[in-house]
C-alpha cells in the first residue's frame, strides 16, 4: 500500500512540474518582454472631410530601431489601426516596441471611395506630407509622413516616420 501511495505521489509530482514549469516559462518570458518594451499612444487628427471620405487610417510599425543600427529588430509591417475617439477628427493607437530601440512607422489611408489624387490633396492639405500610392495587394491604400513626428530613411531609400527612444 505505501509503495503504491510513494508511486502515485510521484506521478503527480511528475505531472504538475511538466505543467507548472511550462508555465512559468511563459510568465517569465511575458514578464521579461514587458520590461523590455514600453507602449505609446499615436495620435493622427484629419478633417471631418476627410473623415467623411470613408478612408480607414492605420499605422504600419515598420521595425524597431534605425535601419543603420546594429541592434535593431526585424522587419514587422505590423498594421495598427487608428481608432475614433471623439467627433472633431481625432484618433489613436498604440504601438508596443523595444525601449532602447525606437521605432520606424508609416501612417496609410485604406480608400474606396475617393479617388488617389482626390486624397492626396486632402491629407497634405491636413499638413501631411509625402504622400504616395500603395503597390501591389494595397492598390488602394496612401502612405504619408505624419507631420508630428521626426522622421528616418530606410534602407531602400523609403522615408518613415520614427520614434525615438527615452
């Protein structure tokens, strides 16, 4: 009877630590990814014309860090999509990236609604600037600089907009 007790107690020992250990694997590399990281807030204000276009903004998160920086991330081309928070034209959305790193970012409008050329004259006539036409299965999308933050060249020779770390 105890051998048996001893051999039960065992394989439960056994099975929790293949699922505790796991576990706490998992955690630790959250935790550790948190600490590295820090989240912000991008804000974007358009027109209520442009706003009435039907154009879906977003934000592409290029990579973390500079192109010409040694330790900088992979490429990402993450979308983010703004989000309306009130009714004068301003939206949102937050980017998680590597803290000592900064991050590359370029804003689009998603259109269907409006012509390319139409668009492009109401966002550079909301300040935003370098406005160009989407390629291949993002025909009808428009990348800008957004006017509120600095910006970087990419390796290509593409300017994006970046975030500089703290």
């Amino acid at each position: 009877m105890y051998i048996e007790q001893l051999i039960l107690k065992n394989i439960f020992n056994i099975i929790s630590a293949g699922i505790i250990i796991p576990l706490l694997i998992i955690a630790l590399k959250k935790i550790i990814h948190l600490l590295k990281t820090d989240k912000i807030e991008i804000s974007l204000t358009v027109s209520e014309e442009l706003l009435n276009t039907g154009a879906k903004f977003g934000l592409l998160h290029v990579r973390d860090g500079k192109d010409e920086d040694p330790d900088r991330g992979p490429k990402k081309n993450k979308k983010r999509w703004f989000k309306k928070i009130d009714k004068r034209g301003n939206l949102r959305t937050s980017v998680r990236y590597t803290k000592n790193l900064g991050f590359q970012f370029k804003c689009f409008a998603d259109y269907r609604e409006i012509n390319f050329d139409r668009l492009k004259e109401m966002l550079e006539k909301n300040k935003y600037r370098n406005v160009s036409k989407g390629e291949g299965k993002v025909k009808n999308r428009a990348y800008f600089i957004h006017y509120g933050h600095p910006t970087c060249k990419s390796i290509e020779g593409l300017e994006n907009n970046y975030f500089y770390p703290e």
